[in-house]
C-alpha cells in the first residue's frame, strides 16, 4: 500500500484557528478523525458495544375456541345457575366450568374467566 499523501486544508486555504473548534466538537460527538496524525488525548474514550438483546416476543394467552351446546336442564337447576352467577357477578357458564372442573374434567385457568368483565 502506498504512503498516504497528507491533502492541504480545505484546498490550501488556511483555516487551521476556524477548523480546532470543529473538529473538537466532532471528536466531542464521537465522530473518528480522518489524519492519522490526531492527538489521541482528543479522542473521547469509546465504551464497548453493549450486547444486543432481542426482547422476548409478547405472548398472548387466549381463551380455547368455543362452540354452543345446548342441554335441556330443569327450570330450579337454571334458576339457581342464574341466581348464584348474578351474587357472585359472573356468567353461568363460569359456574358450571368451574364445577366440570371439580368433577375431573380438564378446564384451563383461562377459561374460567368471564370475558364480559375483563
């Protein structure tokens, strides 16, 4: 590789009192200086690059799909349901999962919420 050729300020006008405070303020902002010949005492010292750290994606935890089922139950056992839901300011459906749940049936967390109330 050739030696590098040291270039005239600026085109060979002299300019050297105007162009410390520049170049002070670049080194200031971090930018690297282009003559090898630089003070390094002007240098700012540059911290390691921190380790890149991809942020965990957002998991969203939804209710499993749902269907209608329909059964014919008697007019007490809907009262009830309808009665203990409207005391305990939740939806029957909740109720009756939570004793499915009881009976040994799988029933996730998440499906024992009330989506109307979230």
């Amino acid at each position: 590789m050739p030696p590098k050729v040291p270039r005239p300020p600026l085109g060979g006008i002299d300019v050297s009192a105007d162009i410390d405070p520049i170049r002070e303020y670049g080194l200031k902002k971090g930018f690297l200086p282009t003559d090898p010949a630089e003070p390094a005492g002007l240098r700012p010292a540059q911290p390691p690059p921190a380790p890149v750290v991809a942020p965990e994606p957002v998991r969203v935890i939804r209710p499993a799909a749902t269907r209608p089922w329909q059964a014919m139950l008697p007019d007490y056992l809907i009262e009830a349901l309808r009665q203990a839901a409207a005391r305990e300011g939740t939806a029957q459906k909740v109720i009756v999962l939570r004793a499915l749940r009881e009976a040994g049936f799988r029933v996730d967390d998440i499906d024992l919420q009330d989506l109307r109330r979230r």
